[in-house]
C-alpha cells in the first residue's frame, strides 16, 4: 500500500481491497424464495394445476351419503378445493360440492385436519342426464372420435347401470373442453359438467355474473349462454337454448387417466384405502356399453 500516496493522492492505480464484504446468509425479510428448502418426495405429478383463489365468507354446500351440511369455502383451484364444517367423513370418502345451478363437482376427501378438509374433483366431464341418454352420448363419441378401440373384457363383472355411471364404481374416461368467448378475448376453458340447459366451467379469468358469453366446444358447437354465478375459478352458464348432448359426439374430448395411482408417502397410516377414481380405459367402457344396448 502507498502511504504516501493515500496521504497527497495522485494517479495511483486502484489498491486491492484488504477486507472484502461479507455475502450475507439465510433469508432475506422481503424474499421467501431465499432459502432453498429439501423436499423428501418428489412430485410426481401437478397436485395444484392452478393458483389457488382465496375466498372470504363464501358458503357451499356439501352433499356425504345423501345428507348435506352448510360449509366455507376456503380456497378453489383447478384441481379441487378446501373447505371447513363439521362433516363426519374419512379418507378417500367421495362428497358432492355444489356451488350453484349445474356446479355439482363429485369430489374425493384427500385431507383432514382440524376441521378442514382437502376435496379433489373428478376429472371426467359429467354428463348430466338419464343413463340411457349418457349411454347413447358415450357410444357415439367413441365411434367418431375413437374408432380405433377395440372391444376389453371389464376387469369385474359388469353390474346393472345405476347412479352415475354405467358400471358399478367405475366413471367413463372423458374430458371435454372447450374456447369462452368474452368480452373481445378468447379464452380456453374445461367442462366440468354439461347439461341440456347450461353447464359448470373451469375459467381462467374473471366472469361477471349476467354476462352473455359464448361457449364454443369445437365441431361447429357454439352455445350463447349467459353467466349465473361465478367462484374462484368456476362458473355456471345457461345456454339460450336447449342443447342435445348427442351434439357432444361431434367434439373430441381428451381421455383421463384409467387408474390413480397412489404416491408413496400416502402409504404410511392408510393402508386399506381404496383409489378415489376408477376410470374405465376406453375399451372397457365400449365392451360396457355393448352390454347395456344388449340388455
């Protein structure tokens, strides 16, 4: 070091720093993202799908073998949804969510806590009409969409249609989506349920209850329709007009996985617990489907 020129200055070059500033460590008060944290598991799949919609004071009803009990909502996402009640229900026992006209969501309970409970929402599209209705849709989609499958022996012996599906437990496998055209944009949107006169949506923006968008499912499908309510990420339209779900056949859906699988850290202190979804694989709901037009 130049003591002298430190004392008169001049052109000296720059000096090398004796004592370098220390990196600070640990978390930062305004960054969570500071301090990277171990995970034990890794995720095997998107448990989330989308950002949870935090809600105040918003009411629901929850329907557990056939009896329904007042709730909060929490939180909904794409996924499924928290709620808080007094409900008596256990692991993996499935409950109806309605949040309004045509927002009945089949969900599975996959939490429990302090009496909050975490719900996972089917994700077939559900089709809400008579069995020999939903039978004659489901047919026709696979012969237009999926002509392909063959005929599969169900893994069980096929029981007699009842409730909501064709076969005793098992859900058909299909999805369908569709384009929400509001106010000048477009937006992508997945049916959760559909019915002749409206059907229950998962949206990613903001709809205003009143609101008359169209609902376009693809194949020349368009339905003006109007907004009845809206939660979170759900709405509820009602079409303009009647709609004849055998239409639906002129859309291809998306084909849901045929069976959940199980993660390893839900192992621990729930064995004996059944899969929350049994999805038939397409060619089990055709070989389904053969039998019940057979009857």
């Amino acid at each position: 070091m130049n003591i002298r020129a430190k004392i008169f200055g001049g052109n000296s070059p720059q000096e090398p720093v004796l004592i370098k500033a220390k990196t600070p460590k640990g978390a930062k008060a305004d960054a969570l993202h500071s301090i990277a944290v171990a995970r034990a598991e890794t995720r095997r799949a998107n448990m989330r799908e989308d950002d949870r919609h935090r809600l105040a004071d918003e009411r629901v009803e929850v329907v557990h073998e056939g009896r329904s009990y007042d709730c909060q909502l929490v939180n909904l996402s794409g996924g499924g949804a928290m709620v808080a009640g007094d409900l008596p229900v256990r692991l993996w026992d499935h409950v109806e969510l309605r949040l309004g006209t045509d927002g009945v969501i089949e969900c599975a309970i996959c939490w429990v806590r302090d009496g909050r409970m975490g719900l996972e929402f089917e994700r077939e599209t559900r089709l809400d009409c008579p069995v020999g209705e939903r039978a004659a849709v489901l047919r026709e989609v696979i012969a237009r969409s999926f002509p392909e499958v063959e005929l599969e022996t169900p893994s069980e012996p096929a029981a007699e249609p009842s409730g909501a599906e064709l076969r005793g437990g098992a859900r058909h496998p299909l999805i369908w989506s569709g384009v929400l055209h509001y106010n000048f944009e477009s937006h992508p949107v997945r049916l959760r349920n559909i019915s002749r006169t409206g059907a229950m949506i998962e949206c990613p923006v903001a709809l205003r209850v009143g609101a008359e968008p169209m609902l376009e499912l693809g194949g020349g499908i368009q339905l003006a329709s109007t907004v009845t309510w809206w939660v979170g990420d759900a709405a509820g339209l009602r079409f303009s007009r009647e709609f004849d779900l055998t239409e639906l056949a002129q859309s291809r859906p998306e084909v849901a996985a045929s069976q959940w699988q199980r993660p390893s850290y839900l192992d621990a202190g729930n064995a004996g617990a059944e899969d929350q979804w049994q999805h038939m694989s397409l060619g089990e709901l055709r070989q389904s489907l053969e039998g019940f037009w057979k009857r």
